[in-house]
C-alpha cells in the first residue's frame, strides 16, 4: 500500500506490517503506524502514521544507548497486547531528533510495546526506575559504537 | 471544577466504573486507590504531560535524515 508522507513523499509499504496502537499513542492522532527505515543497517526508525501525512516519529531501540535500561510492562498493558512472553515484544523508545548529535534525546520513561507477531502497540508509563522523558542520547555512547539491531516486528519499509 | 473535602478511607465516584478512595494523609502527601475499569487509563499527570510533549515534539521535528551508525559495517 501507498502512504503519503509530508516528508517522505509517497511511501510504498508492506500491508503486513502496520502497526496498530487501538489507544493512540499519547497526545497525537491515529492508531495505525508503520516501521520504516531509511536504510539497512540503522539505529533509528520512523514511526509513520498511515493515516495522517505529517505525523511521523524517530524511535529506537534503547538498548543500543543504554545497556542497563530497563522496562516494566504492568500487567494490565501486557494482557492488552496479549504479551506473555518478553521475546514477544519490540520495545521502542521516542527520539526528539535535532541538527546537532549532542541535541538529540530520548523518552525512556513512555516507551512503546509491540507485541511483534500481533503487530499491536502501546505506549506505556515506566516505573522500573526514574528514567527521564528526555534523555540526552550521545551523552554516554558515541554513534560510532551503536551496533543496529533490527526489530522482531518486521519493516513496512526500508531506504526512503 | 468540583472542590470537595475527603478524609482517610472516603470515596469519589467517576461516573458508574471509576472509584478513587483517599488512603492515606502523610503531610503534604495523600496516597489514592484509583479503581477503573482497564479501557480508562490511569496516569500521574505531570508525566502524561511530559510524555505527550515529547511525542508532538518528536513527531514535528524538521529533521528528515536520522543519523546512521557508519562504522558499524567494520
């Protein structure tokens, strides 16, 4: 399917890959997302909406920048996404891009949950420690030493 | 805005679904039970707030081009 992107232009996207998130993600409109990448081998994804062209966001695995990261799924959100095991899950943390590395940040504290195989979301609220909304992303791990790991949730596409 | 007074072990209904009962006072702080049924969420405001902003801030950023680990190919 076709997805127009106000950034992107128009998209081509696997069917089978959209991600649907049935309560939104917090404070933007839509339920269906997909998972783009601009190239292979990337530490970073678009979360793009399929349904509102402007609306597409930077995420990443957080794992990458912040080995000791943790993430408690409360009970409630796993029985939603129908999670009852972690392997079932890509967990995805927003990025507020900027021009400058240094300015780049990352929302450890509301990540997102997919249930990969579902292809389900939720945006959650992290407990597991006092993790910040906006972390600064290159403060600990330069991006030369990030090694990209592709997601269990398969791509919708790839090289935009 | 409803202004009403609570003592320890009162309740506030929410419609038919939502109950919030006041459990503690401790000072300034006041620990709550909030029952409601699982579609409602339930968050600590400043924190729904500040994720929020983060999303739309995410989401209008200007940038097209998100960086690209180059060494990682080595």
């Amino acid at each position: 399917m076709l997805i127009e992107s106000t950034r992107f232009g128009t998209v081509e996207i696997r069917d089978d890959a959209v991600i649907t998130f049935p309560d939104g993600l917090i404070g933007l409109p839509g339920t269906r997302y997909a998972l783009i990448a601009q190239s292979e081998n990337t530490a970073f994804y678009w979360l793009h909406s399929v349904e509102d062209p402007g609306i597409a966001l930077p995420v990443t695995n957080p794992w990458l920048f912040f080995g000791d990261y943790e993430v408690k799924v409360p009970d409630e959100d796993a029985e939603k996404l129908s999670i009852e095991h972690p392997e079932q899950a890509d967990i995805f943390c927003v990025v507020r891009a900027a021009e400058q590395l240094e300015d780049f940040t990352v929302n450890l504290r509301g990540p997102l949950v997919v249930h990969a195989a579902l292809r389900r979301g939720r945006q959650i609220i992290n407990d597991a420690a006092d993790f910040g909304v906006r972390q600064p992303l290159f403060s600990e791990v330069a991006l030369a030493q990030v090694r990209p790991a592709a997601p269990v949730a398969p791509v919708a596409a790839t090289g935009i | 805005m409803l202004v009403i007074t609570r003592r320890a072990g009162e309740r506030i209904c929410l419609g038919d679904d939502v109950t919030v009962t006041v459990l503690e006072i401790s000072g300034q702080a006041v620990r709550l039970g909030i029952e409601a049924p699982s579609e409602i969420p339930v968050y600590r405001h400043e924190i729904w707030v500040a994720v929020k902003a983060e999303n739309q801030a995410a989401a209008s950023a200007s940038i097209t081009r998100l960086p690209t680990p180059t060494t990682s190919n080595e």
